[in-house]
C-alpha cells in the first residue's frame, strides 16, 4: 500500500507512484496508516481539491483511470465539450495542438474547421448550465434538455475529478434510465456506455491515412525535383 502525503489517500495497488489527484509523489503505508484514515477523511480531502485548477491533460488523464477509454474520438468530444464551459472561450482549437497530431493528421484538419465554426456559432452562453449554446447572437436560450443535458454532464465531471464517481454511480444510473425511458439524452449514457468499437476503427483508419501522406509526399516531391534536374 502507499499513501498521498498531501490527499491522505492510501491506495491499494503498491504500483501506483503518484496521486492520482494531485500528483504528489506517494510513499509507503502499512495497515494502520489505512484504519486511521477514514472514508470521511477521504471525501474531506478530495473536495478540497480544485477542478476548475486542473488543466485538461490532467483532466483526460483521471478520465482514462474511469473509462479505460484512450480513443482519439472520446478525448476530441471532451476537449470539445470542454472548450463550451464559462461564458469566454480560453483557447483557439477545441483539441490543444501538440505533437500526437503528427500521427492523426485527418483530426488536425477537424480539429482546425472544427475551431473556426464552434467560434463562429457558440456565441450564447446560458447562466442555468453555464456552457456555451448555438446562437449567431450573444442573447437567448437554449433548449431546456439540452440545459439538462449540460448540468448533467457538468456534475458528472466534478463527481469523477473529485473522485465521488465511485460511491455515486447508482444513482447516475437510475437517473440515466430514467430519461432514456423518456427519450432524452444522458450524459451518463454518452461517456459510459459508449461502444468505442467504431471509435478505435477510425483512429487505426487515421493513423493510416497520416502514414500514406508520408509515404506519398516524398515521393511527390521527389519526383518533381527530379523533372527539373532532368529537363536541366
């Protein structure tokens, strides 16, 4: 066992070597150090931490512990979802550029038009949900289930990143039959019963098409100097 000096979580696995709340380096614990921390304790402790704090690496990071989900399509919807918080956006791309993009050059050009467009459209922001809504003009409302949606989605994220999730999960899910009786959206439903089959398939078909564009740009372009080395 090993414990979080500044959390005071004692985790289980002797393999873990940082929080994986706050990303201090752990050291060891024995039984006694996990009988005197209580459950208590533990919430106490998590809820202190900041989620608005954590940047959105981090952020991916917790949300692969839960999901087991490390897809290009999941992380992409959650930087999109994300980028929609508050009322300004903090950053151009929906997706943070960063050198991953070399091996899925088909999500650097969604990526891109995506952008441009969530700029251009996102322009309302409801004060209920607090996310940003479609509307050329900053004023209006959205519609009320896509309202619920999003607070839905919001306190689904907070009870992950706070670490909540694993004591609340039943009643996300009754609350997600429920409106899946009604026909609505859940985001329960979205981020844990999502079959990643499809997803996987387009992340091999991805990498694919960023290794023939490497294979075929060269030869394009070796193929052009040599006509002008031969017509020389």
């Amino acid at each position: 066992m090993r414990k979080c000096p500044n959390c005071q979580i004692v985790y289980q696995s002797s393999k873990r070597l940082h929080c994986l709340y706050c990303d201090t380096q752990l050291i060891p614990a024995d039984l006694n150090d996990a009988l005197r921390v209580r459950e208590q304790e533990f919430l106490e402790g998590r809820k202190n931490l900041s989620v608005e704090a954590m940047d959105i690496k981090r952020m991916r990071s917790i949300l692969d512990k839960y999901f087991r989900i490390r897809s290009f399509t999941f992380y992409y919807t959650f930087c999109r979802n994300q980028m929609r918080f508050g009322d300004k956006f903090e950053r151009f791309c929906v997706e943070p550029l960063t050198m991953s993009f070399l091996i899925k050059i088909p999500w650097l050009i969604i990526n891109w038009v995506d952008s441009m467009v969530i700029h251009l459209v996102y322009q309302g922001y409801c004060p209920e949900c607090q996310w940003k809504h479609k509307r050329l003009s900053g004023a209006g409302k959205h519609p009320k289930e896509e309202c619920e949606y999003n607070k839905e989605y919001s306190v689904l994220l907070k009870e992950i990143l706070n670490g909540d999730f694993i004591r609340n999960e039943g009643n996300f899910q009754k609350h997600a039959f429920v409106k899946a009786q009604a026909g609505q959206r859940s985001a329960y439903l979205t981020l844990c019963a999502r079959r990643t089959g499809a997803e996987y398939s387009m992340d091999i078909a991805a990498i694919l098409i960023s290794m023939v564009l490497y294979m075929i740009i060269p030869i394009k372009v070796g193929m052009v100097l040599l006509g002008k080395v031969y017509e020389f």
